[in-house]
C-alpha cells in the first residue's frame, strides 16, 4: 500500500482500538459528510474489531482513499509481557543497568516495594569485553570470536530478538553495527536494534531502554500491522495506511515496523489532535486540557498554542523510561468498566482493575459480578438503557452488583454507587493535578476538554474539583482519538547527541548539524511518499544550564546567524515556562539537537466547520427534547429532561440539570451550570 499518496477517492477514516471499545470516524472530502461507529473490542483478534467497525460504516473499501490508525496493541505487549524472547548484548560491567536503574524508590516510605521485572531476564543479558570512550576513540576493540559466541548461547536460549547496547554507543556505533552484522549472519531471520540508531542519547539506562522496547516490539508489531495490511487488502482496501504516532504524527507501516517503540500511546495520541483542533477553532479553548474517559483507561493532556506538550522523559514503568518524545499523556485506571472493591482498611475504592468488554460491566448481562462506574452511572439514571439502541442494559444487574458492594460498606445501593462516581471522578481530577503540577501549570488557567464514551458524565464535577470553569464537550467526544486521526500529518522526530556550552558553539556548525538532519527528515518523508512542497521542518534542542542535570526543550531559528543571541533568549524563556525561573548568569548548554519534519498531508481539515453528520444527511426532525426520568444528584432524585445531541442547533442553550445523549456518548450536566451549542456542535460548559 501506498502511505501518502494523494487517491481521488473521498473517504478519509480515522481508527482508534482501545481496551474496550473500537472507534471509528470517516469524513468525505467532498461532500463533508461524516460517519461514525463503536464496536466492542475482541481482545485477542484486534483486526477483526478493526473491519468490524468499517463495515458498520457502510462505506466501501474502493471508495476510501486513506486509513489512519491509532492502538494499544505496543503498549499491551509491553505490560503483559506478550513478546518473544529477546537478548541483550551489551558492554562488560553493563549488564544490570537497566535492571538497576537510578536507584530511586518509587514509594519513599514503602519498605515492602518491589521493582518491576527487567523486559529481558538476566540469564538472556550478555556481556562483550568492548569498550568506546565518550571522545568515540575505540579503548578496547571488539572481539569478533566472543561476539559469535555470546550470539550463539543467546540463539540456544530461544532468543528471537536481539537489543544491542554499548556504553558511549551514542558518539560512535561502529561496534553496535558490528555485531548486528554477526547476528544477521547467525540467524538472517532474527530482528536488532542498536542504541546508536534508536536514541543516540548519553544517558545509558534511557537509551538502553528504549533500545529494549524496540527489540521486544518488533516482531509484535510486524505481526500486527502486517495482518492488519491483509485482512484489509482481503476487504479491498487499496489506499493509504497510516499508523499513529506517540508524538502527535503518523508514519507508513514500514516505518511503524522499523520503530514501534514511537507507537506506545499511539491510541490516545489522536484525542490530543482533536483538542488541539479545537484550541484553533473554540475561543476558550486556547488553553485546553484534554481528558478522555473509556471503557479502562482516563487520559491526561495538556494543550498549549494548539499543540501538545512533549516529554522526553516518559517511563513505561518506574524506572523504566523510553526517551523518544512523545505526547505527554497521563494515563489512569479509571473507565466506565472500573471495578468498585474494598480495601484491607474496609474503604470503598474504585479501579484501576477493568471489566474490559469480556464481560464487561454487569449490566452487560454477560455474567459479570463485579460493580463498575458504568453500573453505579446507570443506577443514577444518568445513562441511557440502550447506549442509543446499541445494546441493552441489564438494570436489574446492576442493582445487585452495586448492591452487594454497598452492603459490605453500610451503604444503600444508591448511596454507594454516589460513592463509586464520586471515588472514581476524584481519582481522574487528582491525575489531571498531579499532571499540571509536574509541567508548573494551574489548572484553573485552562479549559477542561472531555472526550470518550464516559467522560461528559463525569466533567462538570471533575472541572468543580480543580476550580475549573469551563468544560467543553467536543462534536464528536465518543470517538475522539478516531476523529484527531483525521487531522493529523505525517511526523518524525529526529535527534543527534551535541555537548556544547553555548559560548562555546560555532554557529556554522551548529547550522551544518541542523542541516544534516533536515535532510534525513527529508528523505524520511519522501520514502513515505510526501511531496517536498508538502514539507515542514521545525528545529528544537535539548539544553540546560551548564551544571544541571535536566533538559528544556528550546525552539531554534530555521536559520542560525552570526551569533547565537536568539538561540540564548529561548532558552531563558522555555526554562521560565517549565520552571519558572530562569538567569542570564548562568551559561546555557546544549545537549542534543533535533528536527521535527512533518509532512502536510493533501486534503485534512478541507472541511473543518462544514462536517455533515449521517443524522444530519438523512434530515433528522425530531425534537430536542427527547423526553425526562429521574436522575440521583447528591442523593435525591430530580426530574430531568433528556436532549438529542444531534437536534441541537448552534445558539442553544442547555440549563442544569439535564442529559444531553449523543450517539456515542452521553453529558451529564450539573445542577447549577449551563451548556451552549457552537456552530460545529461542540459543548461549551460554565460550570
């Protein structure tokens, strides 16, 4: 398949697998006309989720021109350990690092922690006697003789994969590629990485990591991706794929295949391109945290000048980070399949365990005993019986799953699934502080965007719980990360090691540096299939302060002058931004240097603010108001009108209390706030 071409066939689809459910969202470029679906997820057969959800769609495979697709398939493998065996070569006396870690504690206080297991054990983690120094002059050469040898007793253990690690790698990876040429040779079949190709960063256990990451991922993904190209060649998909990226980009499957360690929050990443569409469109939105609530998981993102914050600094696990910058995106336990338990202390407590979708929560009728968020929220009355005609609801199960958890806590059902939202919205609103506060932000400086099936149910009160004032709840919140698939560009980050105390640096080969990379970026693109007109190339730098021990990301001129006076103010401001404060006494530093090249994609956002809803097409008449029912608000029951999402026009206003059902998901307006409809029918909450 070709992975940008422009096809004069007019539907684009953006594709989301998450823990639970399958979203999907297709625009026409032509007509503007949009189309929607969720799909339960079939856990062990996530393509077929995949072609579940285009066919819901009725659109045939001819008439679309591009697939954009977003998962947690890397990330799963990660957590559940469902990869192949792999070895790690590394240099003598590194054996342990990423075993070893910094030496932090994750629990300052907890005597009884234990770490997390090594994603490669021990006995499949080889020693080579070669060492580089950090000037990359060889001190010991390799050995080709041991090399061989270790690479056999790593094949005779069952290693599939191989992770290979020198110390000082990061200057000169002449030994690193040595030795993949001796694995190859070994086993032509067998799938490496090296640190000096995957992050070429001087900290060892970052690059390390990551480097294992890749290795354990590579087969995963070629498995995955190249199952996904067939089933969907069978269907008769003959456009582009393209596969989501953790920074914010997409990339073509070959590329996904060669650096699946870029794809961990490949899922949530789409929900953060639809709140930054927003920041450009919603006025209140210029500051935006992006929420999204689904059926396991509640994502944190933070939003600025109509981009997500990056982090270099992500960690999989405590003390496990991967240094490819990515979306900084906090993840919590906290869904609508949620499951309420109760402590050694007798405390009612809620996650991060999930029902799935198999069973799923008890009113799902599959047999499931345990009470979640979803089943507390139907009690309430604040969920619809039907999902909207979807599927329905076993009340009558719910009641006794909620039941049975209040009666081990002296609470009436009603009371304790009040408890069960409450517990549950706290846990998202502390993520959403704990968040800000890491990147020196005040909460009640920005808009709170919710997105996901569940997460307008819960936004009003999570918003009260951090003083925020506004909430918006996007057109289409239900299948948000599938509808920011379609507005995203093709992206590669690229980054090369640069120790240079500023006063120091020559700014001609800084400029040579910075051109170097440009040009891998270029062809990045170009092998993916993007024209040189449709590329952007953005420089950045990692720098710090001589002396400190951390790095701000810091915006570089496209041109570097004479001087670097530009370069140094950046600086200054990018560290009073992250830190809040900054000094011209200090001297700045740099430490790497990147570009970011994006390839503007033809046709996304050609009809931004003029999108047709398949409702809307067919000329939906109904009222807006839908009809009323009881609905539980701090423990009484108050009469509450029900609204269609889809018969609002632009202009209205919604008074609290009131359910506001949309096809895929449902808003739950407080008693006390009020809801205005924009002309893109986006929600737009003063708390």
């Amino acid at each position: 398949m070709q992975t940008a071409s422009i096809c004069a066939v007019p539907w684009r689809i953006g594709i989301d697998v998450g823990g639970t459910f399958t979203d999907l969202f297709a625009v026409n470029d032509e007509s503007g006309e949009t189309r929607t679906a969720k799909v339960l997820g079939t856990r062990h057969r996530l393509v077929e989720s995949v072609l579940g959800a285009l066919k819901q769609t009725g659109i045939g495979a001819a008439d679309v021109a591009e697939i954009v697709h977003g998962s947690t398939t890397a990330t799963n493998a990660l957590i559940e350990r469902t990869f192949p065996a792999a070895a790690m070569i590394t240099t003598e006396g590194f054996r342990d690092t990423i075993e070893i870690g910094r030496q932090r504690r994750e629990r300052l206080y907890d005597p009884y922690q234990v770490k997390e297991r090594p994603l490669i054990p021990r006995r499949l983690r080889l020693t080579l006697n070669e060492r580089m120094s950090a000037q990359g002059e060889v001190v010991r050469p390799l050995d080709e003789a041991a090399a061989r040898a270790v690479i056999a007793e790593a094949l005779e253990m069952g290693a599939e994969t191989f992770a290979v690690c020198f110390i000082n790698a990061y200057v000169d990876g002449r030994h690193e590629r040595r030795v993949r040429e001796l694995i190859r040779e070994a086993a032509p079949a067998a799938r490496v990485a090296i640190s000096s190709e995957t992050r070429p960063q001087f900290r060892e256990l970052g690059r390390f990591m990551t480097t294992v990451v890749r290795a354990v991922l590579l087969p995963v993904m070629a498995g995955y991706l190249q199952d996904l190209e067939n089933e969907l060649a069978r269907w008769g998909f003959k456009g582009s794929l393209l596969i989501i990226k953790s920074n914010g980009g997409v990339m073509g499957v070959a590329s996904a295949i060669e650096r699946p360690e870029e794809l961990i929050e490949s899922g949530p990443a789409g929900g953060v391109a639809y709140a930054s569409a927003l920041s450009r469109s919603v006025r209140e939105a210029a500051r935006v945290i992006h929420t999204d609530m689904g059926g396991t998981s509640f994502d944190v993102a933070v939003v600025e000048d109509a981009e997500g914050l990056i982090t270099n600094s992500y960690e999989l696990r405590w003390e496990m980070p991967i240094i490819t910058p990515m979306l900084d995106i906090r993840s919590i336990g906290a869904g609508g399949g949620s499951i309420a338990w109760i402590d050694e202390g007798g405390s009612l407590r809620v996650g991060p365990r999930s029902a799935g979708s198999d069973p799923g929560p008890a009113c799902y009728g599959k047999g499931a005993r345990d009470a979640t968020v979803t089943d507390a929220n139907l009690l309430l009355g604040r969920l619809e019986p039907t999902l909207g005609g979807k599927m329905k609801l076993d009340r009558e199960a719910a009641h006794r799953a909620v039941s049975e958890i209040g009666k081990r806590v002296g609470l009436d059902p009603i009371a304790a699934a009040e408890g069960i939202v409450s517990i549950c919205t706290e846990n998202m609103a502390q993520a959403i502080r704990l968040a800000l506060a890491e990147r020196g932000r005040d909460p009640r400086d920005f808009a709170l965007a919710s997105s996901g099936g569940a997460g307008a149910m819960h936004a009003c009160w999570i918003a009260r719980s951090l003083g925020i004032p506004t909430v918006i709840v996007p057109a289409y919140a239900g299948v948000a990360s599938a509808y920011g698939a379609t507005q995203m560009d093709l992206r590669h980050d690229l980054e090369r090691f640069f120790y240079s105390p500023l006063a120091e640096t020559d700014p001609e080969t800084l400029e040579q540096r910075y051109r170097a990379l440009e040009e891998d970026g270029r062809a990045l693109l170009s092998r993916e299939g993007v024209a040189l007109s449709a590329i952007r190339l953005k420089r950045t730098a990692q720098m710090r302060y001589v002396g400190q021990s951390y790095e701000v990301l810091t915006p570089i001129p496209d041109r570097i002058g004479a001087t670097l006076d530009e370069v140094r103010a950046n600086f200054h401001s990018a560290h009073l931004r992250e830190y809040g404060v900054a000094s011209e006494e200090f001297e700045p530093a740099f430490v790497s240097l990147g570009v970011t090249a994006l390839g503007v994609v033809a046709g996304h956002r050609a009809h931004d603010g003029q999108r047709v809803s398949e409702r809307e097409r067919k000329g939906h008449t109904g009222s807006m108001v839908k009809g009323e029912r009881d609905v539980i608000f701090d423990g009484k029951a108050v009469r509450t009108s029900l609204y269609d999402a889809a018969a609002l026009r632009p202009g209205h206003k919604i008074e609290g209390p009131a359910i506001i059902e949309h096809e895929h998901s449902c808003t739950t307006l407080a008693p006390g706030s009020s809801a205005m409809v924009d002309a893109e029918g986006n929600l737009t909450i003063t708390v």
